[in-house]
C-alpha cells in the first residue's frame, strides 16, 4: 500500500474514530427523543394485555417499542424541544398512551408530509401520530383509526394585514405543506393565490414572518401554535375545512387499527384525552373541546 | 408499464413546467457565476496582494459552505435582517456565487497555462494590465479551460436541484415531482421521469461543451 | 451591517444548550461523511477498476453505470431513496449496522441517505481515480510489462501507486464535498446541523422557555463550522501534495501543477 493511500485510510479511520469517541462521551440522542429514552429492550410490565401472536401487538411487545412518526417542528402537536432534546406535544402524548397501552417504549421519529406514508408502508414507522387527516385518497394506502382530534382549516396573516378570508387570496402568496390537504383546497378554492409549498410548517411560518408571503392556510391548532410562538400573527376567515385527525396504520393490519383505535376512544372516554388537551392547546386558547363525535366512516365521507 | 406513461401524461403540466424553472435557474445562475467567477479571476492574479487577497476570501467563503446553507442565509437570513430580497434573486445569487468561486480557480489555471511570458512580452509591448487581460490573457485561458468550465455548468445543473427543495420553494423540477408524488404515491414512476428531465439537461449540456470544444478550445 | 455585528445577537451562543445542540447536529454530518467517504473510497477504486477492465462488457457497463450516477443531481438520488427504499434493505441495515455507530446512524432513513452519498460519490471518484491512472506515462506500464510483471501485478506495484498518488488533491476536494453534502440529509428529515439551526432559531421558545436565536447568525455561524472543516481539509491536502512534491521531485510526464489540479478538482465537484 502506498504512504498516500496509508494515510489517507488512516485519516479517514481516525476522523471515524473521534467521531466515535465524542458521540460516546455525549449523552442526548440527535436523532430522536423517545419519551422515556428511546431504544429497544423495554420489558412488558405486569399489566399488559397479551395479544394473539403474529398480530403486530404482540410483535411490537416483542421488540420491546414502537416507532412512531410524529411532526417535529409543529407545536402544540409534535415538536423538539431544543433545550432537552426531547419530542413533545399532543400527538406525542396520545402515541405515549397507546405505547403504555401496550407495555413498550415509544420512539418516536421526524415523519413530514411528505414521506410519512412512505415510511409506514416501508416499515420505517409502526405508526403515525402527525397530524394527519383522514380523507379517501390516503385511505387507499394506509389505514387511519378513528378521529382523535377534529381541526378546521383556516388562515393565518400578519396582523396588520388586510386579508379577511379565502375570497382575499386572489393574486397572494399562500403558503402551505407539500403533501398535505391544503394543497388541494386552496387550489379549488382560490385558484388565482400564489401556492408556495414547502417542507413543513415551520418554513412557512419563517416565510410569513419575514415578509414572503402573505398567508398560511393549514389547520386552526397548527396555526394557533403559530400565534403562541408569534402573537403579532392573527387567524382569519370561516372555516374552510373539517379536517378529522387519525392515526396512520399500515394498510391491512386491521387488528391493529381496532387497537388503536380503541385505545385512543378509551383516553377520550376517561378524561386522559381532555387532560392532554388542556395541557397543549387549552391552556393558550380560552377554547374549550370535545373529544371527537365522528366516527371514521363520516370522516371518509367527508372527503 | 402504463403507469409510467399515466404519470407522464396525467401531470405533464407540472412536470413540464418545473423543467422550464430549472431552465431558467440555470440560465441566470451562469450569466452570474461566468461575470462574477472573471472578475474573481482577475483578483487573484493581480500583481495588487491586497486584490489578491479579496479573491482568495471569496474563493474559500463560497467553496468551503454547503449550497444549503448559502440559501437559508441569502434568503431566510438577509429577509429577518431586514433585506426585502426576492426568492428568485436569492436563488440565483446563491447558485450563482457559489459556482463562480469555482469558475474563478478554473480561470486561474487556465491563465497559468497561457502563461507568464505571454502577460510579460504584452506589457512591454505597452499594453497596460487590464487591456492585457481582456485582448490577450482572459481569452486563451478561456478557451483552454472550456472543459472544466462545461463540468461546472452539469455540476450547476445538479445543484440547481437543491434549490428546489429548500425553503425558497422555487418550483423547479425536483419541486414538482415531490408535488406529483404526493398526490400519485407512484414515486419510482415520478423520478424516474424527473431523472429523465435532469439527464436530458445535461446531455445538451455535454453536446454542446464537445462543440465548443472542437471550434475553439486550446489543448495544452 | 449593524445587525450583523451587533453582540446582542451573538448572545444566543452562550445560552443555554443552544450551542451545544448545534454542535451534536454537526456531529451527526461529520459522522454520516466519514462513513460515506470510506465506502465511497472502496467502491470507486473498485468501480475504476472494473472500468479499466480489458474486458469489454465489463468496462462499458462500470462506464454506463457511472455515467447514470455522475449525472444525477445528488438531492434527487437521496430524495428518491428515502422515499423508494424497500423496507427489506432497512431492515437489512438496522440488523447489521454495527452497535458501536453512534444512536443517529442507527436508523434506516439514514442508509437512504448514506447510501446516496455512497451510490454518487464513488462513481465521482471512480472517475477521478480512473483519470489519475490513465494520466501516468504508457511507458510506465509497458516498462513494467518488460519485466515480466503480470498486468495484476503492474497494476498493484508500478500503475495504481502512481496514479492514485496524482489524485490526492482532487480526492480531498471530494471529500470536502462530500462533507457539505451532508447537509442535504437534512431534507428527508434527519436531525443534522440544518435542522437543529432551524429549531434553534424557531418559536418553539414560547412553550420551552427561552428566547429564540436569530435565524441570520445561526447560519452564519453553521456556514463558519463548514469553512473551518473544510478550509482544515484543503490545507491538509495541500501539505500532502507538497510532501509528495518533495518526495519524487515532480511528477513524471506533463507537469500538473496545483492549479491544475484544484481546477480538475473543480471540474469534479
């Protein structure tokens, strides 16, 4: 071997090797926060259910966790928190409850819009707990629980600007998430607004606040998770959409689709549904709600 | 196999119309990486160190920071700072000096191989030193780096692909095929027209470096 | 330019764990290019080869292959894998990555994106290396041959030495490359430095407390992270190719100063 080719191996072995080294010496994850520390090897406590075996319950108890694809950048429902390095918000906490459901640790990983039904059907995710609306063209991919949460679609604008609805759109720039529903609505309903789609929702937000675009048109708890971060910001017009939340489960699994279902209509039944969303959304917004009504068959009617 | 011409047909408006932003991203992010690349150029080999020395902190500024980066500081960055720039100015610029940093080492190279002799027998003929690098220097050195010069414009392509996908939400080709992926879910499909897209530009690219080669290049 | 200097908005550094979050997201890139460089090394010497090859079949195909790769943009190859993967090879990665990688280079997303920095650059600087052989003086070859050394052989002792040691400078502006490269995994959501930049300098601060940092600053200072690292590579190269200068005094044939070979770095990047 010549000295260059020596050197270089031995160059890039040692930039490993630090590398190595500094990612022991560190404690937090970068890549994911579990709730309770991610990584598998969690046992089953006392009180779990036993699952038939070859269902994905019991598969997942196996494995001692469950992945579950969440927004990362979108408070009050999933976001970073940059100070712990953990994943926090509404949709963080009902995928804690299905995990403590099922006696294992949660993981939970970035799912965007964009890829994160890509990711279930790969098997990258067990589960997807990101906002995610239930209508007939996802449906045909995935399988979505019953409604955990119903949104409405709105608009969000700088206060001082003088947009009242979707009929102001015309000729503005709007802006909203590549890959989700809003795309479509705005599209039908303000053909002549300037769509900028982007990565998530956190780019549109930094968009509006530095003046280029006009407006972002996505759910009302995504929006007013905007106005907690920036209350210069202010939602505007009727709303436009029911947006029912669900669960994404890979398509099939019908087994676990009841589970999680039932275990989400348990939360709401007990009150541990209104807690949570007193502790994310409630207390900023003097807006009290109820767990969802809808069953999913109604919300596949709705679109 | 008719899903792949289904895609092609049912979403040829999107599909089309981000090749064309492609187009035009590259066709103003080379007029600025050519002009801005010669005149950085021409820093570096000034007889001034001073001169010199601007060129060299631009070279290393823009060679050494990811594209990624450029474009969330040029656009995102300079906006909350108060700068009203435009997405499509920011996307240019960004591409634009990012490639003329390279463009600017190739020139250099290219003038070395002209040589020192040609910059010496022209000065003592009278010519004084910019004349010397517009009339005699600049346009052999050109002309002998148009190879490298070409590699840059498809690694230009490549990248202008980047600027798709970030925050600036240019709806370039890579853009649009996300876009009609999320709506279809028929993703081998989708890319796979979209990588015909890239391919295509490129293809024209190498053809028309190899004619420009053959007309006017010097081989050294 | 008041903005810019003002030390009010370089306070976000020694706040809290903000630079310290950023500084694990830069980890996590310098971790992904190491990798990516060792097996982008193995795999382009090999496809080299195989271009070489004196089987025609054989060097036209490493040909086409790499020509597909080459031309690609990388954004798209990683794009398409994160999406396109099949969950076999994931899980395939997931089984088989070695427990000692770090926490963040456990996931299956990240072999999308290793595995795009793998399929692009090695067809890159099997190109590099591939130029690099054929630039060595036939003689050397046919001098070689005369000795009796089979062409294995003339490859192994007399060819690749030589060749190789010509690509070094373009070899590390690869990596140089490759290192900003890293940055586009932050696209199909993996927690780098660009995505903490963006958490750091978002509004999160109003449900964890805290203020948030200036989205201009946070940027500058990850661009200054890259320009030190890289800038620290360049010079590194520098010093190799000057050793190797001295070693030889001048390499055989038509003489490739540096500028050349930073502007056919150039041309590969």
């Amino acid at each position: 071997m010549t000295k260059i080719k020596l050197w270089r191996a031995l160059i890039a072995m040692a930039l490993a090797v630090a590398a190595l080294a500094m990612a022991a010496c560190g404690d937090d994850d970068d890549d994911d926060g579990g709730g309770n520390g991610g990584g598998g090897g969690g046992g089953q406590t006392e009180e779990a259910q036993q699952f038939p075996a070859g269902s994905t319950m019991a598969k997942l108890q196996d494995r001692g966790e469950i992945t579950i694809g969440v927004k990362y950048d979108v408070p009050p429902f999933g976001f970073k928190n940059p100070q712990s390095g953990e994943i926090e918000g509404f949709d963080v906490d009902m995928g804690k409850l299905i995990a403590e459901e099922l006696g294992v640790e949660p993981k939970f990983v970035e799912a965007i819009s964009d890829n994160r039904i890509p990711f279930l059907q790969q098997g990258e995710v067990d589960l997807i707990l990101s906002t995610m609306t239930i209508n007939q063209e996802r449906d045909m991919e995935i399988e979505f629980s019953e409604p955990y949460y119903i949104a409405r679609g709105r608009i969000l604008v700088p206060g001082d600007s003088d947009i009242k609805g979707i009929e102001d759109l015309a000729g503005k720039r709007v802006c909203t998430a590549l890959g989700s529903t809003y795309e479509e609505t705005l599209r039908e309903e303000a053909p002549d607004a300037d769509l900028k789609l982007v990565d998530t929702y956190s780019e549109c937000l930094e968009l509006l606040q530095n003046g280029a675009i006009d407006a972002i048109s996505t759910d009302d708890v995504i929006l007013t998770g905007m106005i907690i971060q920036d209350d210069t910001l202010k939602m505007v017009g009727d709303e436009l959409t029911t947006e029912p939340y669900g669960a994404g489960i890979k398509e099939g699994d019908k087994e676990f689709q009841t589970f999680v279902s039932d275990t989400l209509e348990a939360a709401q039944a007990d009150g541990r549904w209104d807690d949570t969303y007193q502790k994310w959304v409630g207390q900023y917004i003097n807006k009290q709600a109820q767990p969802p009504e809808m069953t999913l068959q109604e919300a596949l009617a709705l679109g | 196999m008719t899903e792949l011409w289904e895609v092609l047909s049912e979403h040829f408006p999107e599909l089309s119309s981000g090749f064309w932003v492609t187009v035009r991203l590259v066709a103003i992010s080379f007029v600025i990486a050519m002009v801005v690349g010669t005149a950085v150029a021409a820093l570096r080999i000034a007889p001034l160190k001073p001169l010199n020395w601007v060129g060299a902190v631009f070279v290393e500024i823009f060679r050494n920071t990811p594209l990624l980066v450029l474009l969330f500081i040029s656009f995102a960055g300079l906006r909350r700072a108060g700068v009203p720039i435009d997405a499509w100015v920011a996307g240019t610029a960004s591409l634009g000096l990012y490639t003329a940093a390279y463009v600017a080492e190739a020139l250099r190279s290219g003038v070395f191989a002209v040589g020192k002799g040609q910059i010496e027998a022209s000065l003592s003929l009278g010519l004084d030193y910019p004349r010397t690098m517009r009339y005699i220097i600049l346009p052999q050195a050109f002309r002998t780096v148009i190879p490298h010069l070409g590699s840059l414009t498809i690694a230009m392509i490549k990248n202008s692909a980047i600027v798709g996908v970030s925050l600036l939400a240019l709806p370039d080709l890579l853009h649009q095929a996300r876009l009609v992926n999320s709506r279809t879910f028929a993703t081998n499909e989708t890319f796979f027209w979209a990588a015909v897209g890239y391919l295509i530009l490129t293809l024209i690219a190498t053809v028309v470096v190899r004619r420009l080669e053959v007309r006017y290049a010097i081989h050294r | 330019m008041g903005y810019l200097f003002n030390p009010d908005n370089w306070e976000w550094l020694t706040e809290g764990n903000n630079l310290r979050f950023l500084l694990e997201g830069f980890l996590v890139n310098l971790e992904i290019a190491a990798v990516a460089i060792v097996f982008s090394l193995y795999f382009g010497l090999l496809l080299a080869m195989l271009r070489l090859s004196r089987f025609r079949p054989v060097a036209v195909a490493a040909g086409v292959w790499v020509d597909v790769w080459r031309n690609l943009p990388l954004i798209f190859i990683i794009l398409y894998l994160a999406l396109a993967l099949p969950a076999p090879w994931k899980d395939f990665y997931e089984n088989n990555v070695p427990g000692f990688f770090p926490e963040a280079l456990q996931s299956g997303r990240v072999f999308a994106g290793i595995l795009g920095l793998v399929l692009y650059n090695s067809a890159v600087l099997a190109e590099i290396m591939r130029a690099g052989i054929l630039s060595l003086d036939r003689g050397q070859g046919e001098a070689a041959a005369s000795l009796g050394l089979t062409y294995p052989q003339q490859l192994r002792y007399v060819i690749l030495p030589q060749g190789l040691r010509r690509m070094v400078p373009a070899t590390v502006s690869q990596l140089i490359t490759l290192n900003k490269d890293t940055t586009l995994v932050s696209i199909i959501a993996i927690q780098e430095v660009m995505r903490h930049g963006r958490i750091l300098s978002s509004g999160f601060t109003a449900f964890t407390g805290g203020a948030a940092a200036p989205l201009l600053q946070v940027f500058i200072f990850i661009g200054a992270l890259f320009v030190v690292t890289n800038f620290a590579l360049s010079r590194l190269s520098r010093r190799l190719e000057i050793r190797e200068r001295k070693r030889t005094g001048g390499t055989a044939g038509p003489v490739m100063g540096l500028e050349d070979q930073t502007a056919l770095a150039a041309e590969t990047s």
